[in-house]
C-alpha cells in the first residue's frame, strides 16, 4: 500500500481524528481495549499509575501506539492527574479499578475515583460519552432472587447482603456504579455502563490479574478441590468489544450485561481436565453436603442487539491457558487438545 492508500484508509476507520481516556490502561481489559481503539483509529490517552514501569511495555508495543497512544500519569485519587488525561477527549473509558476484597483498599478509589472521572468529562466539555467499566458484582448479590429469574440489566445486587457477606469488591463495584449514575444524571453527562461477568482470554499484560487467577489455580496445583459454586463467564477480548460499540452506538444506553453463560465449577475444571489433561486440575467438590448449586439464568440480548457475538467459553478457557503458557506462569504440557475435540463438556 502506498503512503496516500494507508492515509486514506486511516481516514476510513471510525476513530480517525478521536481521541479517547482509557483508565487503568495497562490492566487486563484495558489493555484489549486500548488494542482496540488504536486498531480503530482512535489517539488513545491511557492513564497509569507510572508510566515507566516495565508492566506497562506491552501497551508501548501495540500497532499504532507510537503514534497514537500518549500514557499519563494518574492515580485515581488525584483529580488534576484524571482530569489532565481527560482533556481534550472525546470519549471516556473509565475502566480502572482496585480488584479487591480488602474494605480499604476497595471502596474509596472505586467510588470516589468514579466520581472524579465523571466530574472531569463534565468539565472537558469535549467528551461525548463517558463509558464506565462495572462489573456483574454490582447485579447478581442478591439472596431474595428466585431461582427462575432471569439476570438482566434491570438486577442490582444488595448492598448489605454485599456488607454482611464481606463481598467488598462487589460492594464497592456497585456503590461506584451507583455513584456513576448519580454524578452523571447530576452533571449532564451521557454514561453507559458494561457489566462484565468473570472474564477470561489471553493475557497482553505481563502480569496476572485476578480472574486469569481463578483458572490458574485449577492448573498450578494451588487449589486441592473446586467450590460448589456457579459463575457466568466472558472472554476478554468481547468485553472490549463491547465497551467499543457501546461508545459508537448513538442508541446505546443504561447498562449491558457482558456474558458468555454460566458455568458450575465442577463444569470448568472438566473442561480444563479434558483440554489440559497433563495438569493436576481438581476432581473433587470442597462441599460434600449440600445440593449441587444451580446455574442461574442470565441474558446478554442487550449486546446481543448491537451486534456483539460471543465466544464460546471453551475457546475462551484455552486462550487463557495458551497465554499463561505463552508468558510464563505455567509450564507448558507436552500435549494439549483442542477445544473442537471437546464433545458437550459444557452441556
Ligand atoms: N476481570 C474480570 O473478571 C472483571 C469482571 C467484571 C468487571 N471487571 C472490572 O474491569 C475493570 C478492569 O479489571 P481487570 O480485570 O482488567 O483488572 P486489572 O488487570 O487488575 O486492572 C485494573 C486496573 O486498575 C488500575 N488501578 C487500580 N487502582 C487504581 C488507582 N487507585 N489509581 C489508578 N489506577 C488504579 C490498576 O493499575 P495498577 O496496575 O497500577 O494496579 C490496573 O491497571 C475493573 O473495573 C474491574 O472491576 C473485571
């Protein structure tokens, strides 16, 4: 392609002439969604804690990131810093978050850096639509939903149900969604929230986040047994996709449950046993006393309506383990199978 092809085509891509905040750009889904942007043509500003810590070369790495990808440096508790990142933006993804269940660490920096950033898009006056990063625990902690309830955008969980169970990630995830509402309702700004369900996929970053943790623990040895728990699960790169075409669909608005489906977890160490047969995966349940939990029932037609196709968990599961092969955290086996070979592991 010549130099004025390859400008023409750049003038093509709906981003071109964008530019958009990512929060917490060098996290799991951040860094998929800054990959993304920059594919789409859009001058990415990526805030992170520092800029100069290796854990942020991936980002460094990215097709189009030389020219279009500026990192600046924020804590999410330092207002001038977010709204430095924020200026000029036209669009704002607010996607950085502690992961935690300590009460300390969680529930300040989620809510009131929320707010912030809710506050600084109103401020810029450039910013068309602030997109913020939610999470399913701020949906489903609900102990009075009946078992025939679908989930759905309308559900929110029960913040002292969240309290009195000690969930204080979900409870802070769901107090900053609330916070969010508020601030933006207040500030006139256009907010669309995306509510993740676990998510799982390859790694761009170096490190592991929490939820490629959870599949880890089933590989590595650490976890002897698997709960007697059900969770819905999503991959990564169409958490992305998702926060992508709810900030280019002018119709797009409220919140959008992002999930694949539901699995048991005696459901995903059977796929992991049969596609990873070489790793020491669980094969008996820590609860050997109660009924096996049911899988809840949940609807992702929101996205589904604004074109998003989902990838099936088991290629999602085996993406995740390649990439924590590929990066070091797990030793690679001499043989795998392939997640088509699987025949109704999830059925
Ligand atoms: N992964 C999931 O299963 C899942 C599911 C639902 C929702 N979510 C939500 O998705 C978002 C991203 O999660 P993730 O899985 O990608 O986790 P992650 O890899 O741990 O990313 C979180 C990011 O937030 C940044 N951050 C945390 N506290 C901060 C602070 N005080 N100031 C500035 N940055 C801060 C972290 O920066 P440092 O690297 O400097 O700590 C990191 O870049 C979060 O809002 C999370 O609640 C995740």
């Amino acid at each position: 392609m010549t130099v004025v092809d390859a400008a023409a085509v750049a003038q093509e891509l709906p981003g071109h002439g964008q530019t958009v905040c990512v929060t917490g750009a060098a996290g799991y889904i951040a860094s998929w969604l800054v990959k993304l942007l920059l594919e789409r043509g859009y001058t990415v500003k990526g805030t992170v804690r520092n800029p100069d810590d290796p854990k942020n070369a991936h980002l460094k790495a990215l097709d189009g990131a030389a020219e279009r990808l500026i990192l600046c440096k924020a804590d999410l508790l330092d207002y001038d810093a977010i709204c430095a990142a924020v200026e000029g933006c036209h669009g704002v993804f607010h996607t950085a978050s502690p992961v935690t269940d300590d009460p300390e660490q969680m529930v300040e920096p989620a809510v009131r850096g929320t707010e912030y950033v809710i506050n600084a898009a109103a401020d810029a006056g450039t910013v068309r639509r602030v997109v913020f990063t939610s999470s399913i625990g701020a949906v489903t902690m609900d102990p009075n939903r009946g078992p025939d309830v679908v989930v759905d955008e309308s559900c929110w969980s029960d913040l002292e149900f969240c309290k009195k169970t000690k969930n204080w990630y979900c409870y802070g995830k769901a107090v900053a969604e609330q916070a969010a509402w508020e601030k933006a309702g207040a500030r006139g700004v256009d907010l669309v929230v995306v509510n993740p369900v676990l998510v799982v996929g390859p790694l761009l970053q170096p490190t592991v986040n929490a939820s490629a943790a959870h599949i880890l623990k089933y590989l590595d040895g650490s976890a002897k047994k698997y709960a007697n728990a059900v969770q819905a699960y999503v991959d990564v790169r169409d958490v992305a996709a998702a926060h992508v075409r709810v900030f280019e669909a002018p119709e797009a608005s409220g919140r959008y449950l992002c999930a694949e489906r539901v699995l048991h977890r005696e459901d995903v160490v059977h796929i992991l046993a049969k596609l990873f047969p070489e790793y020491p995966v669980p094969t008996r349940c820590s609860d050997e006393v109660n009924p096996r939990k049911q899988p809840y029932k949940m609807s992702n037609q929101k996205l589904q309506d604004l074109g998003l196709q989902f990838t099936p968990v088991n290629d999602s599961l085996y993406e995740t383990v390649k990439s924590l092969q590929e990066k070091g955290h797990l030793p690679a086996p001499r043989k795998d199978i392939l997640p088509a070979e699987l025949d109704g592991a999830t059925a």
